[in-house]
C-alpha cells in the first residue's frame, strides 16, 4: 500500500465519518434547543426514553449487523449470494422486530414499573415509542452497514442525510413551532425515522427481491450472539447510569447528568463513526497483507488519535461559554461533571485501539461479552457506592472508574495476543497528561465564567501550538502537506 492508497484511505475515511456522523448528529443540533426550551423534568423523560430506544435497539439488531459486517467480504464476488444474503439478515430484523413489538404489549408495563420509579415514565406512550424507534434504527443501521462496505457512497448519503434531515427538522418543528414537550419531540422523531425505514425496506425489496437462507442466518446468530451479551453489558456499562440516577435521585437530575454527558459524549460519537468508517478497510488490509499494510494502519489510527484528542479539549474549552449563556439556569450543574466525564471518553480511544484486533481473532472474540460483563457490573456496582452519597458527581466518578476497569481488562487480552500489534507512539504519554489536567479541575472546581472559560480552554491552547510547532517543522509554512515529511508525526 503505498502513500497515494493511505491518502485516498484518510479521504474515504473522512467521507464516511462525516455521513456516519449525520444520524447521531441530531441530538447534537437540537440539543441546545432542548436545553433552552425544554425543562428537565421534559428533557429527563427525552433521555430516559433513549436509554430505553438504545436497550431495545440492541435485540432489534440482535448481533446480526455485526454478523453482517464481517461476512460481506465472504459474499461480495458473487453478486447473487450477497443479495440473499442482505435480504435474509433484513428480513431477520423485521421480523425480531416484530417479536420485540408484541412482547412489549405483553410484559412492557410490568418491566417499566420494576425499573423505574417515577409513574410519569410509563409503558405508555413512551414505552411504545422506545420499541418503534428501535426498529427503525436498527433497519437503517444494517442498510448504511451495507452502504459503507460495498462502497456506495452515493447511497450511503441519500439515507445518512435523510435520516438526518427528517429527524431534525420534525423535532425542531414539534418544539420551536408547536412548542411540544417531551412527548411531542419522541413523537416527531419517530416519524422522522419511520419514514426513512419505510422507503429503505420498499427500495431493498423492489430492486433486490427478498430471499432467505436459513443457512446464511444460521451462521450469522453463531457469530452473533455473543456479539448481543457483548452490546447488551456495554448498554449497561454506558447508560445504566441513567436508570440509577432516576431511582436514587429524580428525573430532573437525569436532565442534569444528560446534558454534561451529551456534550462529552461529542468525543465518543466522532470515535464511533470514525471505526464504522476505518473497520471495513483495516480489517481487509490486515487480511491480505497485515505486515506490509501495519505501518500505514499504525499512522492512519495515530491520526484519529490526535483528532479525538482535540475535540475533546475543544468541547472543554467550549463548554462553560455554551453552558452559562445558551442554557437554562437549572443545567448549570452540568458543568462540574464534564470534565469527569471526558476523562472517560478518552480512555476510549485506547480502548477501541486495543479491542480492533480482537475482533479479527475468533477465540479473543468469544472473549468479548465477558469484557463487557465485568465492566457492565463495575459501573452498577461503582454507582451504587457513590451515587447515594455524592449525587451527581458520584455518578460521573463512577463512569470514570469503570472505564479504567474496562481499559485495564481490554490492555490484557489485547497483550496476550501476539498477531496484531498497532504503534501509538507518544499519543499514551500526550493522553495521560490531558487527562490529568481535566482531573485537576474536576477536583479543584473553578467559579465564574471567564476563569472556566481560561482554565477550560488552556489545554487547547497548548496542543494547538505544539501542532503548529510540529507542522512548521515538517513542512514550513505551507498549506499543502508533502506527507512523507509528516509522515515522521502521524
């Protein structure tokens, strides 16, 4: 793979990261409406609704898309086999989904009642709205997965940005013009994405045909279903939290605690759809030529590095301007807890790094739920300690806990196999210290606007010079980088 193949690999990279972001990206558009017009008891319902979408979602899929993002490549130069093959794992989750839907009728109620104390939240409607948004989610997801491997970027925009722009746009419209709460804004956004999965299912099936193999799925859920323990755990490990918080505390503080981990969650969604993005690729290079392509691989996971790094300390420097100006007083509570909570998200990076080759090595991805199963459980356990006695930031300081628990099981499997191994240079050493730095004043919080604001934003003062140095140095004071002289920094 030569350097014209790595250049063209970032540029597909970014395309892809910037469409698979779209999706994610409306509660990041709308939420600074939300934050301005809902109040936290209306936005608190909104999240604990998504907790309950994102549980629901991961039986919809039911490991499946997972399964499917690996087989693609078995499939894929016989056109006949891999259309079958789509159409059996499409029809799979339509068909879970429907389970999901009766069984919610059936037991939805007594569930609801057993994990959440305030009678506001019921089954109905937002019990009801949760299962439906699953379904959808779940439709689309599989087909942008099969957008991103085929290369079809064409696609791939037409459903990213639809998804988007509907979702978007009815949300917006039930607040701003219909001045809706919490169940107007669940509403729109299910028909917003009900909308792009009706026209996705029709367009699949008219142009494909629907075919099934009870042998394509068979091998699928072998693969699968350990997947599904793996997604269930880490559900539990990323948004359990949310249910402990209403129980112990109240459906306002989840609104709290909602916000401070929307805006440091920024970090991990630009991570996640950065690794939709680069999967398909790493995993196909390391299949053909893993020592020739390790070097090019190794830079291109640098630089992701370097760009997560920087978006997380861009959010802490941006976060106590946005938060005291542009939301309502009862969220300025928010605001001690991000930098907590982006301590945990950049543990992620290297928790992504260090899990990509054990994806690729069938008995280390047996492995996998087992990971998130401690990690599930430590971050119950973590906020059962500390929720009780220091609220909020209890809560943020057992994220922050469980993620090391998670980065110290992944570290372990990660060097105890010997086939891949990626080089990240001085990226740990730069990592730690920002993270350091954010404990500091996490722990010695800071009073007033305008000292935040300079005690927030000095980390990227400090990285923005030392890549201003670094890129003086390889290049001069040239916009057009010659990237084999970066190619000493990436």
């Amino acid at each position: 793979m030569a350097d014209s193949t790595f250049r063209r690999l970032v540029r597909g990279t970014f395309f892809y990261t910037l469409l698979g972001f779209l999706p994610l990206a409306a509660r990041f558009v709308l939420f600074p409406v939300f934050v301005r017009y809902l109040s936290p008891f209306d936005y608190g319902l909104i999240s604990l609704t998504n907790t309950l979408t994102a549980a629901l979602t991961i039986f919809a899929v039911f490991g499946l898309e997972s399964a499917f993002g690996l087989y693609y490549f078995s499939y894929r130069r016989t056109p006949q086999l891999l259309r079958t093959y789509f159409s059996t794992i499409l029809t799979s989750v339509l068909v879970i989904g429907l389970v999901l839907v009766l069984l919610g009728q059936w037991v939805g109620p007594a569930v609801i009642d057993a994990l959440f104390k305030d009678p506001a939240f019921a089954y109905a409607p937002f019990g009801q709205i949760a299962v439906l948004v699953a379904i959808t989610t779940a439709v689309n997801s599989l087909v942008l997965s099969y957008y991103r491997s085929s290369q079809q970027p064409e696609r791939y925009f037409v459903v990213a940005v639809a998804s988007f722009l509907l979702s978007t746009a009815a949300e917006a419209v039930a607040i701003l013009v219909l001045q809706q709460g919490a169940m107007g804004v669940l509403v729109a956004r299910l028909i917003g994405a009900a909308v792009v999965a009706l026209l996705v299912i029709g367009y699949v099936y008219a142009t494909g045909g629907m075919r099934f193999s009870w042998r394509m799925l068979s091998r699928s859920l072998a693969y699968g279903l350990p997947i599904l323990v793996y997604l269930f755990f880490g559900f539990v490990y990323n948004s359990y939290d949310r249910v402990l918080i209403e129980n112990f505390l109240s459906v306002p503080q989840v609104a709290v605690f909602s916000t401070a981990f929307t805006i440091a969650s920024i970090v991990e969604v630009f991570l996640q759809a950065i690794q939709a993005a680069t999967y398909p690729a790493i995993f196909e290079a390391y299949k053909r030529d893993p020592a020739g392509n390790a070097d090019h691989i190794d830079r291109l996971i640098r630089l992701q590095g370097w760009a997560m790094l920087f978006i997380g300390i861009g959010i802490l420097a941006a976060s106590p301007l946005f938060i005291h100006r542009f939301t309502r007083p009862e969220y300025l509570p928010a605001l001690p807890l991000i930098p907590w909570l982006l301590v945990g998200f950049l543990m992620r990076f290297f928790y992504v790094v260090w899990t990509t080759p054990l994806f690729f090595i069938a008995r280390y991805t047996r492995q996998l739920p087992w990971l998130n199963v401690v990690c599930g459980l430590a971050v119950v356990g973590f906020n059962l300690l500390l929720l009780p006695p220091l609220g909020l930031v209890g809560a943020a300081l057992a994220m922050v806990l469980a993620r090391g628990v998670q980065l110290a099981v992944t570290a372990m499997l990660y060097y105890r196999q010997q086939q891949v191994r990626f080089s990240l240079r001085l990226q740990p050493v730069v990592y730690v210290a920002a993270m350091a730095y954010l404990l500091a004043i996490a722990l010695f919080p800071i009073e007033g606007l305008w000292p935040q604001t300079a005690a927030y934003a000095l980390p990227l003062v400090l990285l923005t010079g030392a890549a201003l140095v670094i890129w003086q140095r390889a290049l001069g004071w040239t916009l057009r980088p010659d990237w084999s002289r970066l190619k000493a920094y990436l």
